[in-house]
C-alpha cells in the first residue's frame, strides 16, 4: 500500500524535535506575531481606538461647543489643532468624530459581509441556475467602478451618514460573494463533505457546520482590509456633501467644512485627513499582516 | 485573434444592455414619485403632475418607457437638465475634454511611477529602496486623495504660489489634480507590480536564462518585464476604473470642470437627467477601456485566445 510506505519513510526521516499537533490557527497566529508591520498596525490602531472611547477623558470640552470669540485659532496651547470658525476645539471633534468614523467603516463592511457571503455560499454551493442569477447581479454590479456604485445608490436613498454606509457595503459585496463562493466550490468537493452528506446532514447544516469555516480565514483578510476601504469611501462621500451633514463631527465631513478655509486654516483640514490616513494605514498594516499569516493565496 | 475580438465583443453587449437597465430604473427607484423629481421638487399640484407624467411618457407602462429610453440613447438623446434646461448632451460634450485630460495625465503618473517603483523594489528586495517604495505605497494606498489634494493645494498652490488653486485650462492647472490622482493609483500598482516580478523572477525560465549567461538587463526585459507584466495590465485597467472615480473627488477638489464635478453637483440638486447620463457615459468608457485590456491580453498572452 502506498500510503504504508509513505508512513515508513516518514519515520525513518530523522526527525530531531517531537512534533507537536499544531492547529492551522495556532500556526496562522505565529506567522502573525512574527509580522512586524501587523505588530505596527495592531499598536497604532490601539492608541485610536482607546482615544476615541476615551475622549471625555482625554478632553473636558464639547465637541458642539460655540465659543465665536475663539474662531479660526491656531494649533497651540489650549488647543492643541487649533478651533474652526465657531471655535470649536478640532481635537475634541476629531476624538469624538473618530468614533463616528471607525463605526461607519465597521458597519459598511457588516452590510457588505451579510449581503455578500449568503450570495456567495448559495451561488458556490448549489450552483446551477441560482449561481448563473447571482453571478450575473455580481458582474452587473462590477461594471460601476469604483466609488461609482456607491454615488448611484446614494443618488437615490438621499444623502445621509446612514445611507452612506448602505451604499458604501452594497457596492463593496461583490467582491466578498466572489472570495466566498471561490472558497465554497473548493470546499464542497471535500471528502469530508461527501461524508457528511451520506451521514444525512441537511444541505442548511453543511452550509453552516462544514462550508462556512473555511470562508472565516479569507474573510477576516478581506473584512479588515475592507474596513480600511470602507472608511475611506465613506469618508469621500461625506466629503463630496453626500454622506455625514454638519453638525457631525466625522472626519471627511470636518475635511469638508475645512477645504473652504484652506487659505486661512489649514489645520481644519490637514488634521481630520492625517487621522484618516494613519487609522486606514494601521487597518491596512493589520490586513496585511493578517493576510500573509492566514492566506497566502490572496497575496497582491 | 479576431476570432477572440468578436467574441469578446459579443460579450459586451449583455452589459451595455444591463448597464442602461440600472440607469434607467435607478429614477423609478428613488422613494415616491418620478414625475416629483422631473417637478423640481417643489410644491406641485396634481395637475401640474399630471402634466409632468404626460410629458415625460411616466404614464406608459414601464417596458414601453424603457424601451423609449434605449431608442433616445441611440440618437444621443440624454435629456435635458431640469435646472439649466441644456441638453444633457451639450453639458457632457463641454466637459469631457477636461476629464480626459486629467485622467490621461494621471494614469500615465501612475503608470510611471507604479512600474519603477515595483520594479525596483523587486530586483533590490529588502533593501533600504525596497523598504522605502512600499512604505510610500503603503501609505498612498491608505491616503484619502482628497486630503492629498487638499494639502497639495495648500502647500504648492497657497503657500509657494507655484500653481493657481482651482479651475481648469492649461498645463499649470492640470498638474497639482494630476499628481493627487496619479500618486493615489502608483501606490497600488507598485504593490502589484513588485509581487509580479518577484514571482516571475522565482520562475525555472529565469534560473535557465542565468545559467545560459545572459546578461541581466536581457533577462530582464526580455523574460521578466514581458511576463510580469500580464496581470499587471488587468490591474492598470480596473485602476482606470478607481481612476474615474478618483475624478469625481479631484475634480471636487479642484473645482475642475469635468465629468466628476457635474455628478456631484448634479446628485446634490437631484438632477436626475443629468446624474443618469453622466453614470451611463462613465460606465459605458469603463466597459470599453475593459474590453481593450482583455483584447491587449489576448495579444500578449497566447494561452487566452485559444482557452
């Protein structure tokens, strides 16, 4: 027999150290910690997030408060980024905005997550006609680029932070239909599969129990990466007037509100997009990391 | 080869056809009622709605009008705006040129810069040029572009005078939007086009040129470059897609009279006529510059024609 042979030469092999039953996630999470720039993102994306849960710690001040007299001054004592035209403290509508901004990137990625993977298990798994359908409706959607698909949406639901995250997770989907229903197919040919099903099990508990955790790995990869995206189309949408109304405080609305002071204050834009971009470039840094340590294949 | 052209031709039609349907079923998909929108919005009343409906044909049954919709695209007939009453046609032919201009310069930018930062990154990887050209690529894929193209704004254009602040005209306006839009797309290209080449350079075809003594500037472009660069043509096309849509958010910025700033503007006035074919014509140069990737692929790989 083959395989017997095969069990021989691999004992006969010197193998020095004993080798330990290591789970594929255990071994995921060593690459993981060996991943500086992952190390990097993790710290990074830590101080922001304390930052924002704790910004009635770290600032007494209302992010809302109107003090006129105290307009348009610039980064110094008292106010570290300097106040915009009502004279409101930037850094107390940064921390508290930064809460609205981390929400808006996570919650478009929970809609495209809940739209996406049941089109993908469904179209990867009972293929045929049901997966020709969604297929269809994925291409239909790739053939806006880019923000494009969002905009269209937008355009119709009306501009809101809340719609924003609609259309930001909507137009972010087929990409995650797509990552699931390759990962399906592989699966589904299993042999564990094929068992599971001559035990009986229900197609719905295959789906769950046996299918769905071998999509967990590519979409931890993508959701994180997809954060990172998110928030900044949701940050461009705002910015274009179309997602977060003033008075709201996130960061491409602040963005926003500062571009028409360019001339005289800069620090109303400059600050709310460095904040973007070092939060999207920790999330990046993690996805990266994420990805060479669970899914080598998705690597770009 | 032109076997395969037709056939991918073929192909296209399905999604012009898909691509119109969205567009016109996007107006019959906005909450309440279309004929509202083509009113402006204001206060009617049923008569003048009434009216509206007759106008526009939105008492027909809805295949009729989508129908309707297709032959008026044919003749280019897109409507007028329900704010300036200018054939939508007429707007859109005024402002191509300037979207045209802004999105060459910067795809070649992107191109450029994409290609040599990944190509040398890949041939002196994990030194300090490596480091350093995907540390800048990581970080312009995180930029948001219209921080970018604020801040060069404010730098280049208010504090060292070098560029006027906004509008379009001339080689002196289009190279602050130029450089945004180009930088943000370079970043992802580099990323891509360095683990193409370091595939490519693992590759048994490069250790035999080696082993043959061909120079390395040979093996270079004759056995790398020609292979790496496969799936990086894919990737410059869909960055062509993300570049259109990086329009719409330079040409916010810069207050650049392109394609971009007339959705905007047009989506926060609810000009649906508008908003409809500017969609409709990005999409449609989207499908085409995609149609050209795929048949420039053919050319390059053979494997493609005959799959």
């Amino acid at each position: 027999m083959p395989s017997s042979t095969h069990a021989s030469a691999l004992t006969e092999a010197p193998v020095a150290a004993p080798v330990h039953s290591r789970s594929a996630w255990r071994d995921a999470l060593t690459r993981l910690r060996r991943s500086r720039g992952a190390w990097v993102g993790v710290a990074m994306l830590g101080l922001i997030v304390l930052a924002v849960l704790g910004a009635p710690l770290l600032t007494p001040k209302d992010p809302l408060a109107v003090v006129v007299e105290e307009g348009f001054l610039p980064p110094g004592p008292g106010h570290v980024f300097g106040t915009d035209i009502l004279g409101r403290d930037m850094l107390t509508r940064m921390l508290y905005g930064g809460r609205l901004s981390l929400v808006t990137g996570i919650i478009s990625v929970s809609f495209a997550l809940v739209l996406g993977v049941p089109m993908g298990v469904v179209s990867g798994y009972y293929g045929g006609l049901a997966d020709r359908l969604i297929m269809r409706l994925v291409d239909i959607m790739l053939t806006f680029p880019g923000i494009l698909l969002a905009l269209v949406i937008v355009a119709v639901l009306g501009p809101s932070l809340f719609n924003a995250m609609i259309a930001v997770g909507i137009s972010a989907s087929p990409t995650y239909a797509r990552v699931v229903r390759a990962t399906t197919l592989a699966a589904r040919i299993e042999a564990y599969i094929e068992a599971a099903r001559a035990l009986g099990c229900s197609s719905p508990r295959i789906i769950v129990r046996h299918i769905l955790p071998n999509t967990v790995a590519p979409l931890i990869v993508l959701g994180t990466l997809g954060v990172a995206g998110a928030m900044i189309s949701a940050a461009a949408l705002s910015f274009l007037g179309l997602g977060a109304q003033p008075p709201e405080p996130e960061w491409g609305a602040l963005l926003s509100e500062g571009r028409s002071y360019l001339r005289v204050a800069w620090w109303m834009t400059a600050f709310p997009g460095f904040a973007i971009m070092v939060t999207v470039l920790a999330i990046n840094l993690l996805g990266d990391g994420l990805r060479d340590a669970l899914d080598p294949r998705l690597r770009t | 080869m032109l076997e395969y052209v037709a056939k991918r031709l073929l192909l296209t039609i399905p999604t012009v056809v898909t691509i119109t349907l969205v567009v016109f079923l996007m107006l019959h998909a906005v909450p309440g009622d279309p004929a509202i929108i083509f009113a402006g919005d204001k206060n009617v009343t049923p008569e003048q709605l009434a009216v509206v409906r007759l106008e526009m044909g939105l008492d027909r049954p809805i295949m009729v009008q989508y129908i309707d919709y297709l032959s008026r695209i044919l003749v280019l007939n897109l409507g007028r705006s329900l704010y300036s009453r200018i054939p939508v046609t007429h707007e859109i032919g005024n402002r191509v040129s300037s979207s045209a201009e802004l999105a060459v310069a910067a795809f070649a930018l992107a191109s450029v810069l994409g290609i040599l930062l990944g190509v040398v990154s890949a041939l002196w990887r994990s030194s300090w040029v490596d480091v350093a050209a995907m540390s800048f690529a990581i970080v312009g894929v995180s930029m948001p572009i219209f921080w970018l193209a604020s801040m060069l704004i404010f730098v280049f254009a208010i504090m060292l005078g070098w560029f006027p602040v906004t509008g379009a005209g001339g080689l002196n306006r289009l190279v602050l939007p130029a450089l945004a839009l180009g930088m943000i797309s370079s970043a992802t290209l580099a990323r891509l086009v360095r683990s193409s080449v370091l595939e490519i350079l693992s590759q048994p075809y490069v250790t035999t040129a080696r082993s043959k003594g061909l120079r390395e500037i040979v093996i270079l472009t004759r056995h790398v470059l020609k292979n790496a660069f496969i799936p990086v043509i894919t990737v410059m096309g869909l960055q062509f897609g993300t570049l259109l849509s990086g329009a719409v958010i330079t040409e916010t910025v810069f207050a650049r009279p392109g394609l971009g700033k007339l959705l905007v503007d047009a989506i926060l006035i609810k000009d649906f006529p508008v908003i409809q074919a500017v969609i409709l014509i990005v999409s449609l140069i989207y499908v085409l510059m995609n149609l050209l990737v795929d048949v420039s692929y053919a050319f390059l790989d053979p494997r493609i024609r005959f799959d």
